[in-house]
C-alpha cells in the first residue's frame, strides 16, 4: 500500500486534477473515492509541513539537500472539485478497520471515526499522522475496478 500511495506523491500533478470518477448509480463508491481524495490531500500537506516536497529527485538526499528542499516553499494541495458533488450517504456506510487493539468503532461519535469519512456519513477508523490515506489506497483501487 505504501508504494500506491507513493506513487501519487511523485506524480508531478496536483492532487486537486484527479479526474471525477463518475457516480455510475452508486453513491457509496463515489462517497469513498472522495473522502479518499480528502485524505491524500491531508497526507501530502502533512509531508509538506515536515519540510518534503513533492518536486524533490526520487533520491536519497544528504543533509544539506534535504535542507534546501525543506526551505523550499510549500506547495499545498487541495481537493478536486468533483469531491463537493459526492453527498453524505443516506445510510451509514460501515468500513471495518479495527483499532490497534483489534477493537471496531461503532457510531459515527466515536472519537476514533475518521472526519474526512464522517462528512459523507461513512464510518471508517481515523489515521493520524503524515501518512493518513495509506491504508485505503489499495481499498480504493478495489472500488475503482467495479
């Protein structure tokens, strides 16, 4: 899963050109592909807070470089229009994730559920850290077969 969503990050396009998927009569998937999106463009703001840069070589950097790279300025990324257009669930979508202590959230109250999922009444387990849609990409190359 780490190599999908790396590949996105060095992809030279911005997050906010990912082409609308299209609803096709199935709100879910195009709910989950949203909030999917939400979470790569967290992730990448996040790793741009931590001084990396999408532009920088596909390289390991010494100090100096990565130095250089980091007082670059940010470049922050931002949704897709199309992800306004997918609409809250009528019903909860339930996404099993499991906590570290195998442990499922519930309810769309549980401070464990995922915000960026919430919005469209989905209930997913929250990530945090710079790295937050890495467990859902393989997830979502699934959805996108369909």
């Amino acid at each position: 899963m780490r190599n999908e969503l790396e590949m996105f990050w060095w992809a030279r396009w911005p997050v906010s050109s990912i082409p609308d998927p299209g609803e096709d009569g199935d709100p879910e998937r195009y709910a989950v592909l949203a909030c999917i999106t939400a979470l790569i463009v967290e992730s990448f703001n996040e790793r741009n807070k931590l001084g990396l840069r999408r532009a920088e070589p596909h390289s390991i950097l010494s100090l100096e470089e990565q130095l250089a790279w980091a007082a670059t300025p940010e470049v922050r990324e931002t949704e897709p229009a199309w992800t306004s257009n997918a609409r809250p669930l009528s019903r909860v979508l339930y996404i099993p994730t499991g906590d570290d202590n195998g442990e499922e959230i519930t309810n769309l109250e549980d401070p464990k559920a995922c915000p960026a999922f919430k919005k469209k009444n989905i209930l997913a387990g929250n990530i945090s850290g710079p790295l937050p849609a890495i467990f859902l990409v393989n997830f979502a190359a699934e959805i996108v077969k369909r």
